[in-house]
C-alpha cells in the first residue's frame, strides 16, 4: 500500500503518524506522481500544532509537506507537457510527504538533470521564498547586504542570490556555521544581543538592504541601522511590517515553475548550493520534526519518501 504522513489532531510531533493509503486515481486534468523526496518547512510546525488554526484549519486526516522532488507515475488524458518516467520538482499542499501526490501540472517543473533529488525538493518553498525576498529588495552590484539567519534553508540561497548580484553580503548565524557561509562569499556575523553594533562595526559605509528570514526583532535592527524600509523585506515578522511597512515578499510571490526552473538551473549549474543537513526515512517524519524545531541547522533537512532500493534504481540526480 502507498503511504502518506497524517495526523488525526493537533499537537507535537508525536501526533505525526505514517499509515497506509489506497493509490489515488489520476483524473484527466492531473499529474500522479510518485514521491523521491519530500522537504520540511518550519510553517508546517504551526498548522501541526494549530497556531494558524483560525486561518488554515486542518481537515483531519490532515496531510503534510508541500514541496517535493518525484517521478511522473502517471499523466491524465488532458494534460500535455509530461511523460511517464520523467524527473520532476513541485509544490503540494499539504500532500507531499506521501509516495504519491496527485499534481496539478501548473504546479509542476521538470527537474533538470545535474540537480539532486534533495535539493530539487527543496526549490518551490524555501527557493521560491528566498527569490520573492530578493526582487523585492532588489540588491545591486556593490551594494553592502544583510541576511538573517544565512545557514537556514531560506537564508542560505537569499545570500547567494545576493552575492549572485554582486552585493558583499553579511550573513547573521551561529559560530558552528561561520566558516561554512565564509565559503560561500558570505561575511558571518553572530545573531543575538549586540547584533546592531556588531553590523554596524562589519559595515561602517552602511547597510543598503536587509533580508529578515528569522524575525526576532531584525526589523527593529534594520530600521537603526538606517536602512529604508522599502529596502527590507521580512519573512517572519508581522510587528515589523505593520510597524514600519517594510516587504513581506514570500514564497507566494514567486511560485511560479518559471522562478523554480531558473533556481533548478543556478543549483545544477552550481552557482547555488542547498546542503543538505539530514535526509530522514519517512517513518523517521517524527523524529525529523523535533530536529527541524530546534532551529539550528545548514541549509535543509529533508524526508527520503521513496524506499532506498526503488531509489537506488533511479538516476543520481
Ligand atoms: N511565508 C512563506 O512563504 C515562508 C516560506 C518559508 C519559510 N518561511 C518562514 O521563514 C522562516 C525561516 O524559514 P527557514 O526554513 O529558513 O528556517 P530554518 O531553516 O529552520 O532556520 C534555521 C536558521 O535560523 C538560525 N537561527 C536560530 N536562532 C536564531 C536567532 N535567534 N536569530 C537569527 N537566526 C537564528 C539558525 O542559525 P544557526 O544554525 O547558525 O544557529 C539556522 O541556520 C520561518 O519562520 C518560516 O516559517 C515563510
């Protein structure tokens, strides 16, 4: 039988459950694919625990994961574009740590050869979030700018889309990750208190933008740093905006197969790199879970949906 990740209520990752579920049909306008790797999100944390519950309630048997790296398993009879056998990438509310998700084709890509299946999983959420945060700040040639939380998943590709455009970028995280982000063209800075007059001292001609991926009053250190507000943008701080107006550019904004085919193209090719911290087996998810809360980490920790001896027969990347 196919599994899927449920939960049956709200609360810790305990209530995370792998059970077995019948293979769903393909209908004529949709994409049936099977699952090589599943990515986590730290958002999925809240609805699992009902912190959005208001706004997004959970329909119970709930699902988890919404980007993922798979094979086309099947292509209903309206749909052109896909074939049998082919690697793709997509986005999948809530649907995507199962063996199977049924796609809609406008939220798939072809997964382009050269890009690991890890990472390909990884491109519709924390890919997209990081190039929604970049147009919206638009860093140019020379420019100084500062990244919060550089090492996570989407700190780690905001900074070297930053550098990509020629910014010196300053990245904030902790020791463990410094020489790592050093490595990648990314000057590290410690996060926590003195955080302004550490950047202060690591830019003395100034900050011209800020890209807040953690929150933790980050706004509140951009604005003194003087930067314009139209120049920050945040992906997880609400006070911040309502305070000052800055961005909230996020994954919405840029969800488009376009935007994760030119990210699949910049890791292929290299010019990007998303480590990947972990790959746990999907009937570790609970496990996986308690990890990813800890909030330490370099780049991503991902779920290995596809058992390793279906995956062993597939192409490396
Ligand atoms: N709205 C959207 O579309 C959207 C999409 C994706 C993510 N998000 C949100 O964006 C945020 C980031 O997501 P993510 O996946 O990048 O998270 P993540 O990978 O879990 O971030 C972990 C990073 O945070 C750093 N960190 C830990 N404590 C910190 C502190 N006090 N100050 C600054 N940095 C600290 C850690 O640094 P060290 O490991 O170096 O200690 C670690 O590298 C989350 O709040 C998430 O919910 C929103």
């Amino acid at each position: 039988m196919p599994r899927a990740v449920r939960f049956e209520r709200y609360g810790g990752p305990e209530v995370l459950k792998v059970v077995d579920v019948p293979r769903p049909a393909t209908p004529s306008d949709r994409v049936l694919v099977e699952v090589v790797t599943a990515a986590m999100n730290p958002g999925e944390i809240g609805i699992r625990e009902g912190a959005f519950a208001s706004m997004w309630p959970a329909a119970f048997p709930e699902g988890q994961g919404n980007d993922y790296s798979g094979v086309v398993a099947e292509v209903g009879h309206d749909v052109v574009g896909f074939q049998v056998g082919q690697p793709v990438l997509g986005f999948a509310p809530r649907a995507a740590q199962a063996d199977f998700v049924v796609a809609d084709p406008a939220a798939l890509a072809a997964k382009p050869a050269g890009l690991g299946w890890d990472e390909a999983a990884t491109i519709a959420g924390v890919g997209a979030t990081a190039w929604a945060g970049i147009e919206a700040v638009a860093p140019r040639e020379g420019e100084t700018v500062v990244v919060s939380a550089a090492a996570g998943g989407v700190g780690i590709i905001t900074a070297q889309l930053a550098v990509l455009r020629g910014a010196r970028v300053i990245g904030t995280a902790g020791e463990r990750n410094f020489d790592y982000l050093a490595s990648l063209g990314v000057t590290p800075v410690r996060y926590g208190p003195g955080l302004l007059e550490r950047l202060q001292e690591a830019a003395p001609g100034g900050v011209d933008a800020y890209l807040d991926t953690f929150g933790a009053g980050n706004v509140d250190v951009a604005i003194a740093l003087g930067v314009h507000p139209y120049r920050i943008n945040t992906i997880a701080d609400g006070n911040g905006i309502r305070r000052y107006g800055v961005h909230s550019a996020a994954q919405e904004q840029a969800d488009t197969p376009e935007v994760w085919q030119e990210l699949a193209r910049l890791v292929a090719a290299g010019r990007i790199v998303i480590p990947i911290a972990r790959a746990y087996p999907l009937d570790q998810v609970e496990d996986a879970y308690r990890d990813l809360a800890t909030r330490h980490v370099r780049g991503k920790r991902v779920l290995h949906v596809m058992p390793p001896e279906r995956r062993a027969a597939l192409p490396a990347t």
